[in-house]
C-alpha cells in the first residue's frame, strides 16, 4: 500500500469522527459570533493604546468577548500574559495566600509549572508558604475523587491540569471535570476549583466554567488564539477571582483599571472569531496521523475510539531514534525554519533533554503544526497542532515515508 493509499483508507475510516469534530465547530462558531455580535464590537475596539490604558475599549470588550463565550463572569485577556505557565503563575498567586493549600486532583502537573510550585528559593507559592498535595490518577489515568475527598478539608484550591502534559493518559474530558466539580461541591468543598485549559478551549461544546470550574487559565498562541494573536493569556471565572488575578497582574491599587497594547487588538479578535474552525482543523488532523500511526502499530493516547478532550496526540515509540525521526519530520514541513535540524537540548524548565518542532509563524505556538518530547523512556512524542487540515496531511505524508 503507498502512501497515498494508507491516508486516503484512514480517511475513510475517520469520515464519522470528522463530521462530529465539524459538528462541534459549528456549535462553537455560533458561540464565538453570537459574544461579539452582543458586545458590538466595532473598528474601534481594534485600536493601539498606550501608557496606563485607562479606559481601554478594546482590552475591555475582549475581556468580555471571552467571558461570554466560556460562560465565565468576567475575564482577563492581556498580552501582558507571556505565556500559559506566565497565565497559570499570575493566578496561582492572585487567589491563594500564605499557610492556604493546594490539591492536585490530576497528578504531578505539567514540568513548567512545578518550579513556581515547589521551587526552592525562586519566589515560588512554597517560599510564601503555600503547601501542596498531590492525589494521584487511578491505575486507569483518572482522577481518584474517593481519596481526594479525604483531604478536602485541609484544601484552599483544587487544581485541575486538563490536558495530559508529558503523562501517558488521555485528556480530562468536559463531562468529567464536570463530575469532579459535582463531587467536590456535594463533599462540601467550598473553596476554589481551578483548571488548567491549555490545548483545550473549543474542543467540546462545553468549558470547564460552563460546568463548575471557578476558574480556566489558558495561552493565546494556543487554541484561543486562532493562530494569530501574536502572544498573551487569558484566565477567566468568578469576577471575585478575577479581581484577585488583576491585582497580581498589575497592582492592588489598580487592578483591571490599566493596561495598554501599542499594537492594536484584531489580531486576537480575528483570532478568537477564527479559533473553533482552526481548532476543528488541528483535531482532525491529529486523527488522520493518530490513525495512520495505529495502522503502522504505534499505540496512541487517546485511542481512536475515545473522545476528543484536547488537541495534543500521544505517540509511543520503542526507541529514541523512531522518536526524534517523527519530531524531525514535523519541522521538515514546515512553512518557517524547515532547513533547521533538530536536535535534542537542555530547555528552561525541563528535567531532561527535549526536542521540539515548531516551524511556526508565532514563535512557540502550539496551535500550529508542531511536536515535541522529552528524551526519555517511555519515548512518547507529543503531536498538536495545524492550522489546516491540508498543512496536516502534508505533514503526514511526510511521516509515513520515514517510517513506512
């Protein structure tokens, strides 16, 4: 069979899981158009701003844009946000306080933000002294609601990683964060729910907010931003936690009040309005890969068979050279830095080596075609990502040659 051949039977195979990724799309576009369509958004709320940005239309009506879509009370949307581990960071901070105590209802979370945990030194929530406990996953990867409902006492915040990070197990589902949600409450945990979004946004119908969760934190060179804002983060929630987050991100004495942006906002509202299609076209070309790799014998995480929670596909190698061929394929086709050869390095944040492709337009954005691993057993590769389902598919084909 070619090459041609095995994508063009995967596809086939994969025509109902695709309809359902265009269903939700749909649903979520409506979403999307219905937000801007009540906060009238205007020419106007494009425009550059600078210095304290008092009365910023534009940082206000996004902020708004966002709350309404995630059925959240309010919303920080700022390029001010570095990043998802910036985004996570300026939250964490913003709503707990010394001697409080958070409970990691998903196991370890993701590398990055373990040192603004548990750093030693580093001006992390423990040198303040907040504390942790982590409730591992089940044997099956999920959460284990029945030994988490021992410590909720002691607990100021439940934290909830939703996608796998470097863990081989599937992404959390809106249903069941939803049901942990549920679970916490009916245990009388009255404190914050808090759910890491990342890779998330737009792949239900549903967010975590809309069942639940006090609190979603995110990236914008990730779904939200549709591939093209150009940097930034956003937490939305309860306004009460909100407040508390803007106090963190700015100043106690002014709050969500300031904030300007020189460059002007249509990028992330063109890139909000743009990110449940662009969304659908990262998922189903995580299928047609997912799928082709299967046929090959490469188990995935999720199976093809479970639902969609996230963007990101695991793919479990058996050795580190399967590993950095598939990773070096990836940054072969694409449209920026594809001459570069990849090679495994020391990145910040990281307890090992890790490669990563990411020949994108917005540096590091993992809406765009990209992957990554850390260099270590078992060898998984992290594939996301693609801003068409074509880009996608050339990128398969590409993959399929190597290790055919």
């Amino acid at each position: 069979m070619t090459v041609d051949e095995r994508m063009k039977s995967a596809e086939e195979a994969l025509a109902p899981a695709f309809s359902a990724v265009d269903a939700v799309a749909l649903f979520n576009q409506e979403k999307v158009l219905s937000a801007f369509r009540e906060e009238q958004i205007a020419l106007r709320h494009f425009l550059p701003t600078t210095g304290y940005g008092y009365g910023d239309v534009g940082r206000e009506a996004l902020a708004r844009v966002y709350a309404r879509t995630f059925g959240a009370e309010r919303a920080i949307v700022s390029p001010a946000l570095l990043s998802g581990t910036h985004a996570l960071t300026v939250a964490l901070f913003g709503v707990l306080r010394p001697r409080q105590k958070i409970l990691f209802l998903t196991g370890m979370p993701y590398d990055t933000i373990r040192g603004v945990i548990w750093g030693k030194g580093n001006g992390s929530l423990s040198d303040f002294g907040v504390g942790s406990e982590i409730i591992p996953l089940t044997p099956e990867g999920k959460m284990d609601l029945l030994t988490a409902k021992k410590h909720l006492g002691s607990a100021d915040m439940v934290y909830i990683q939703r996608s796998r990070g470097y863990e081989l197990r599937d992404a959390f589902t809106v249903d069941e964060i939803a049901a942990a949600c549920n679970f916490l409450r009916e245990n009388g945990f009255s404190g914050c729910i808090f759910v890491d979004n990342c890779y998330g946004e737009f792949v239900e119908r549903r967010e975590p907010t809309d069942v639940g969760a006090d609190l979603i934190v995110g990236s914008l060179i990730k779904n939200p931003g549709g591939g093209l804002a150009p940097t930034g983060g956003y937490i939305a929630g309860k306004a009460s936690y909100i407040e508390a987050c803007e106090n963190r991100l700015t100043a106690p004495s002014v709050g969500g009040e300031i904030g300007s942006y020189a460059y002007g906002y249509q990028q992330f509202y063109q890139g909000f309005f743009l990110a449940p299609h662009v969304v659908a076209q990262a998922l189903k070309g995580g299928l047609l890969i997912g799928k082709c790799m299967e046929d090959l014998g490469y188990t995935n995480f999720p199976a093809l068979e479970r639902p969609l929670a996230d963007i990101t596909r695991a793919i479990r190698f058996e050795t580190k050279e399967q590993l950095v061929a598939f990773i070096q394929s990836v940054q072969d086709v694409s449209p920026v830095d594809s001459f570069v050869r990849l090679e495994p390095w020391d990145m910040p944040g990281y307890d090992c080596k890790v490669i990563m492709a990411a020949g994108t337009f917005v540096a590091g954005a993992s809406i765009e075609l990209s992957a990554d691993a850390p260099i270590r057993e078992p060898y998984v590769a992290y594939f996301q990502g693609g801003l068409t389902y074509e880009h996608c598919k050339l990128a398969c084909r590409e993959i399929l040659k190597k290790l055919c």
